[in-house]
C-alpha cells in the first residue's frame, strides 16, 4: 500500500493569503482539540482573506490539530472511503466582498487510541526538545510514552517518528489517519489521494510518505 502525507496547499491556486481564512467566533474555534470530540456544537464562522481565492478545503490557523474545513464535494468524496473515526460540524464562509455565506463543513478527525496500534518493537522514535530534533529514543509503548511525557515539567519534551510500522490490530482499510502525538501529518492512501486528483478538489497538496512501513 502506498501512502502519502495531505496538507494545506500553499500555490497559486490558494490566492495570495496563506491562510487563506480568519476566524470570527475564536472562542468555538480555539475549544476544539485533536484529542477529543467537544462536548458542545462549536459555532464556526470564518471571513476570506481579501486576496485570497475560494477553494474546495480552505486552510485557517484557529483551529488546532488535523481537521479541515471543506465544502459538501470534498465532504461527498471522502464519504465514499474509509476514514478513522471523525465528526462533521457546519461551517460558514462569509466573502467579504459580497457579503456572501457559504456553507461548508468542519471534519473533524480524532482517534488518540491508533498510536495503540504501532508496533512498538518496529516503529523508529526520536526524542524532541522545544521540537527540535535530539536522537533517536526507545518507546516500548504508548503507556511508556505517557510515563516519560508526565516526567516532564518544562513541557520540552517530545517524541516524533521516523518509520511506521503497526500492529495487526490496526485497520489496514483506512484510507486516512493520524498518529497523535507522534506524527504532524495526516496520512492517506494512493487510491484516496487519487480520487480527491480525479475530482479536482482544489486546497490540498500531497506528499510521499515513505516512513510508513505497514
């Protein structure tokens, strides 16, 4: 299977505004966490930047973690594939311009328990200081992780991975998935990748990810 990393486009196509949104309802925005679903219906609105362009995944800075806003065909193109576990949140886009609301959906990807599913005895870490790369670390498991991040006082520490492997408890059908905290990349397969290509869908770019080994 080969898998490649999605992010953010930062070309022409985008406009000249990177981010390309800025969020009028902060407060909802900066609640929202990589690690778990919120317990309320944030209220998400964001204006276009001015010289930015309207594309089909839109990128903002307010939200932390790895989920996108995107319009109901990126939403459509992705229901047709296997995702990790997710939620969609309505979303509007208001064009400063015209005045103009556009509905669009807020996906939002969280699933702390796949880095469970690593083969830790494979996989390859290595240790971050303030993000900075330091060496290469041993992790036994992600409890083990846990013990050395609660150890942690000056909140430096980290750990990120240069090779993947999982375990056979993993779903090797996913077509998109996160490893929190131990990669910053969302990953999705060649045939997702593929089709979002097929489609046209404006807003992403993709990269190879050689350093998944499943």
């Amino acid at each position: 299977m080969e898998y490649f990393r999605m992010t953010y486009s930062t070309g022409k196509e985008i406009g000249r505004d990177f981010p390309q949104l800025h969020c009028l309802t902060q407060i909802y925005a900066h609640q929202l966490s990589a690690w778990e679903f919120p317990s309320f219906v944030p209220k998400l609105e964001f204006e276009l930047n001015k010289t930015a362009k309207l594309t089909d995944v839109l990128s903002n800075a307010a939200i932390s973690g790895f989920g996108l806003l995107m319009n109901d065909k990126m939403k459509e193109t992705l229901s047709k594939f296997n995702l990790m576990k997710h939620k969609f949140y309505d979303a509007k886009i208001i064009i400063p311009k015209t005045g103009e609301e556009i509905p669009f959906n807020y996906f939002h990807p969280c699933d702390p328990d796949l880095s469970r599913l690593l083969d830790y005895d494979k996989s390859v870490f290595y240790e971050t200081k303030w993000t900075s790369r330091v060496d290469i670390i041993r992790i036994n498991s992600y409890d083990h992780y846990k013990e050395l991040k609660s150890q942690d006082k000056k909140a430096m520490f980290g750990v990120k991975l240069d090779e993947i492997y999982v375990n056979n408890l993993f779903d090797k059908t996913l077509d998109l998935f996160v490893f929190l905290p131990f990669a910053n990349s969302t990953y999705v397969t060649k045939r997702l990748k593929d089709e979002l290509e097929k489609n046209n869908i404006k807003g992403l770019t993709f990269e190879d990810a050689p350093e998944i080994k499943v």
